[in-house]
C-alpha cells in the first residue's frame, strides 16, 4: 500500500472497532484500504495534492454494515415490484398505500406486500381484513404476505391464479373457504410456508433489464442504511447458476455496490445429495473476488432438515428420515471443505442436527467453519456443541417482528433469550447479525440493533431483561466483525484498522449516543465501498453516483418512499373516535381510544403494556 492518501474524511468520531485505536478524528484511505486513523493532525500529514479532502461534519463514522444472513440475490430481482410496508403506522395508512399502488400497477401485474411488518407496528394493532384489501384494490391483484404465516389475496388474485371450491389443500397449507365453499383469499402455513411462496412464485416476472435495475436499487437501499457487504443464504426458486445471471452481469459490468459472498440452497426435494454433487464440480469456496465470491452450501441443505419459524402454529418435528438423507450431504461438504450453513429455529432441531454434524467429524474432521442460523431456542448445552465443532451461530431480528405470537405461544419466560446471544458470547462462540430479508422481517440494519439494544419488538413490547440485552458497541460489533467470520472475511473487513477494506458509513445521527428509539431511524449520509463513495446525500449528494430511475414505470419505488425513509410517526392519528367533549388525546393513538380498550395484547395487564408505548388511553 502507497504511504499517501487517496482520500481523507477528517472532523469525524469515528468507531474503528479495532481495541488498538478504538477511536479517532480521521480516517485515511488508499487503494481501496484503510491506511491509518488516528487524529486529524496527523492524518493531514498523509495528503498529497490529489488527495480528495471529505469533512465528516462531527458525525460519526463506523465500519460498513455486513448482514450475515440475508436474500439480497432473490430480493434484487423484485426489489423494484414490492410495496414495503416497514414503518408504516396504522392500518389505514397501509391501505391507503395499497390503493394508490393498485391505481398504477398494468395488468397482469400484481401488487405484492412481501415481508418486513408487524400487525403490532399499526396504531390499530390488526392485521387488515380481506374486505378492506379488496375495498382498496378491486381490480388489481393483490398477495399480502405477513410473516411465514399467511398471505392475504383479494379477489383478483384469487381469480388469476384460478383458486375455487375443488382447489385441495396443499401439504402443510390451508386454502381458507367461506361457508359456500369459495376461498376467502386467506392462506396459511400450516406449519409450512410452502403454500405462501409457492403462490407468489405465480405472479409475473420483471423483464430481464428490469430486474438488473431492481438489483441495482435494492443495493443503493442497502447502501442508504449503511451496508456495505452481505452474505446471501439463497432462498427456495434460488436456482444456481442461472438465478445468479443478474448479479453476475452486474458484477463484470462493475455496477455492484454491496459485497456479496453467496451460498447455494438445495432446491429439490429427494435430489439435495444430487445438488451439492453437480455444485462441487462447477465451483468451489472462495470462487469470485471480493465483490462476489462463493460462500459455501445452505441455508437449506435438505428439505427434511426445515424447521419453520412460524410461532403461530406449534413446533414442528422434523422427519424421522432427516438423519439418514442429511448425514450423506454434510459428509460430501466435509470432505470437500466446503463451509455450509443450515437454518434452525428450534433447540429440538439444532439437537439432531448436531448428532448428524458430530458423526460426520467423527469420520471427516471439519476443515472449515458451519453456521447454525436463526436459533432462536438454542440451548447452553448445545452452544457448547457447536462451539466444540467450530461453528457459529447467524441470529437475525425475526423476533422484533414476530416476538407478540411467541410470548402468546410460548410465555413470557420462554421468550426471556431468543435467541441467548449473551451466552453465545460468553462461551466465545462466532456470532453474526443480521436480518433474514425480506419474507419475514425487514432489510433495515436499524431495526435489528434496535432490537439487540432494547430487546424490544417494532411493535413496542420489551422480550428481554438486562442480561440478554446488549450495549451499542458490541451489538455494532455483531453486525461487522462478527458478520465477517461466516464468509471468512475477518482478515479484511468489520472494522476500521489499517489494511482492511475500506467499507464505511458516515450515520444521520450518533448511533452511540442518540436516545434508543431513535436508532431505527438512523442512515447513512454518505457510504463507501472499497474507498469509493457509492451514496450520498445532504452535503453529500454530489459524491454520489447516479443510478437510473427506478424501472418499470409503475414501481412503488418511484411512488412510495422506501421504508428508511419513512419517518415512524402517530402524530397525525388525532381522529376523534370518542365523544366530542373528551379533551385527552392519547400520544399513541390520538382520541381512537377503543385500539387500546378493545384489542388484545400478548400481555396479561393490557394497561401496562400500552402503557410502555407512551399510551394514556387508560386515563380517559
């Protein structure tokens, strides 16, 4: 590395993460690395005449954020499609959305709500009903999905996809019928989601240079939060090589702004053994470069070994066959020193899976890291296993969005450490944050160190006590240097030390210090990757690349703000729902005072409960 600056961001507080200098002035950058933090002085020293000179402003800066379990390949391709509904306060204003999107969206295409909210986010704490969807949208079809629960259709949707009374109920889902026998438009994982994106899969496709312009989208979203690498997990319809043509393509034209290291998901039920077996001939770990590289096998390795996270039906148990067709694939990774990853909600789970992985290494020591993901439940004794094999563990924020139906489920008690990533710390276990984007919870990073940092749902209600709760900088730590280790990464990225990637964020307020409700509405204002500004804005702005308007024409990302950008607010929810002499307005939901009288909580004092929103409905 050259001894003089290509860039000098200076008046900054920047987090380095890095215990030699854990905080500096300035940051020096050059060829695409850090070449020194340190104070303002002397990293002026390192500037020649065609040093670019960027002033921080006093905000402070941290490494780029790294989401250690997401879909960003999939979620690129339909990015542009999607109605978000993150942030959204109340159902009302959902609906309202959806109307305004149902008016601009061309047939055949479907407005589609895919992930990433809560019933419990609205002011009205509801799902909204299949009346008020189709009141919105009568013409236009419409899939609503809510978590991997249920999806919602309106009665387009139901006629385009040719549902009616002879449609059977698929395996491990619910087609919901009215008295006369006619599908109502609800449908539910029971427990498997199979039935919710098997019907999404339905709806049509982008073009192909739509999908190149959703991707390029999706990641400048990324890069508007602060992320700057990712390691994607696949996803069921995921299919390799071909579904990787977009990333790829962007990838040789150098327009990616996100690092990507990939795995690859098991597509075929029956064929998972013959999956890996084509796969390892084809490519290998490593394989790429540090935009886009291979990161191993998973999350699905066989379709047996799937626990679903779905807290409104009870624990699944996994198939008596699990073992014998799981044990054939993790022996074929072993031997190849493939890393693989598997997802696991459940500690019953992670219990066989463990007996299969200790039986291969017994035979094929592991060369090379695993990860559990998910893990919600996962017990003490079985962190010790996998700690003793060399695993770790990629947790996700799934119970800010679904932790109500947990606590309803489960209890309060259980829901005390889920998942314990304070005892997966203490035991010294890899740990990586993340965020499972986008059928279940949202992309935004602020959401998921809002949550490691409060222990709070988005819908307001505390899961955890003190001791599972984590202080700002080690969450922030999660979500960079332990995210690096699962795509064995840490050499060169998650912190700010000299020789290590350039990948930063210069944040819209000081995440170590504002008051903690305000982290979820934190961004970045200006976004580096390998020392090139790929977004910015504010003072900003001109550094910024120019990307083209989002494509097709009617995309909600050309007529709906992105969820980041949607301030949370129940400011304007002063309808007055009570009688007109009432003077008390409650700061939660206005003079609508029945959401509070009359809708349950998971709680047994709903008083409470409201009253830890900041609600005083109780008072009138």
């Amino acid at each position: 590395m050259k001894d003089t600056a290509d860039t000098i961001i200076y008046n900054a507080k920047v987090t380095t993460l890095d215990p030699k200098t854990p905080e500096a002035e300035a940051i020096a950058i050059a060829d695409g690395k850090v070449l020194a933090v340190g104070d303002e002085a002397g990293i002026r020293k390192l500037a020649d005449r065609k040093t670019k000179m960027i002033n921080g402003g006093g905000r402070r800066i941290i490494p780029g954020l790294n989401d250690s379990h997401t879909h960003l390949i999939r979620g690129g391709l339909n990015f542009n499609m999607e109605l978000r509904w993150e942030n959204v306060p109340s159902v009302a204003d959902a609906l309202r959305m959806l109307k305004t999107q149902a008016a601009v969206t061309p047939a055949p295409q479907w407005v589609r709500v895919v992930g990433g909210w809560s019933e419990f986010q609205f002011a009205e704490r509801r799902m909204p009903t299949l009346d008020e969807i189709n009141a919105a949208a009568p013409d236009t079809p419409v899939f609503i999905l809510h978590l991997y629960g249920r999806a919602l259709l309106n009665q387009a949707a139901i006629k385009v996809l040719g549902f009616d009374k002879n449609t059977p109920n698929p395996p491990g889902g619910v087609i919901e019928k009215d008295a006369k026998g006619n599908p109502t438009g609800l449908l539910l994982a029971k427990p498997s989601a199979l039935i919710l994106y098997s019907t999404l899969a339905k709806g049509p496709k982008l073009p192909i240079e739509d999908q190149i312009n959703s991707t390029r989208h999706y990641m400048r979203e990324m890069n508007r939060l602060g992320i700057t690498s990712v390691i994607d997990a696949g996803g069921g319809g995921q299919n390799y090589p071909e579904d990787y043509d977009v990333i790829q393509r962007l990838h040789d034209d150098r327009q990616m702004t996100v690092r990507i290291a990939y795995n690859l998901f098991a597509q075929n039920a029956g064929n998972e053994l013959s999956d890996y077996e084509r796969w390892v001939g084809m490519t290998e770990p490593g394989a790429g470069d540090d935009m886009l590289r291979m990161n191993g096998a998973g999350e699905n390795l066989a379709w047996s070994a799937a626990d679903f996270e779905n807290f409104l039906e009870p624990r699944p148990d996994l198939a008596p066959v699990m073992e014998s067709e799981l044990e054939p694939i993790v022996e074929l990774l072993a031997e190849r020193e493939w890393p693989f990853r598997i997802h696991a909600t459940y500690d019953e789970t992670i219990d066989r899976f463990l007996g299969v992985f200790e039986r291969v290494n017994g035979k094929q020591p592991f060369k090379t890291r695993f990860i559990i993901d998910h893990a919600e439940t996962v017990s003490e004794r079985n962190i010790e296993r996998i700690k003793a094999l060399g695993g770790g563990i990629a947790i996700q924020h799934r119970m800010a969005f679904q932790g109500e139906y947990f606590v309803d489920r489960y209890g309060k008690d259980a829901a005390m450490a889920t998942p314990p990533v304070s005892k997966m710390l203490e035991y010294g276990l890899p740990v990586g944050a993340g965020t499972d984007a986008t059928r279940v919870a949202s992309y935004d990073p602020w959401v998921g160190l809002y949550w490691l940092t409060t222990g709070k749902t988005v819908g307001g209600m505390s899961l955890y006590d003190n001791d599972n709760v984590l202080d700002r900088e080690t969450a922030l730590m999660l979500w960079t240097k332990g995210s690096a280790w699962f795509s064995g990464e840490a050499d060169v990225k998650g912190t700010l030390a000299p020789g290590q990637y350039a990948d930063l964020a210069i944040l819209s307020a000081d995440y170590l210090s504002v008051p903690p409700e305000e982290i979820r509405r934190i961004n970045s204002v200006m976004t580096m990757v390998g020392g090139k500004v790929v977004y910015g804005e504010g003072g900003y702005q001109s550094l910024s690349p120019e990307i083209p308007p989002a494509s097709p024409s009617w995309s909600p990302v050309l007529h709906q703000k992105s969820p980041g950008q949607r301030p949370e607010s129940h400011a304007h929810h002063a309808e007055r729902a009570c009688h007109d002499a009432c003077n008390h307005g409650c700061g939660v939901h206005g003079h609508d005072h029945g959401i509070a009288w009359n809708n349950p909580v998971p709680v047994a004092d709903a008083k409470s409960f409201w009253g830890a929103l900041g609600c005083s409905c109780f008072a009138v």
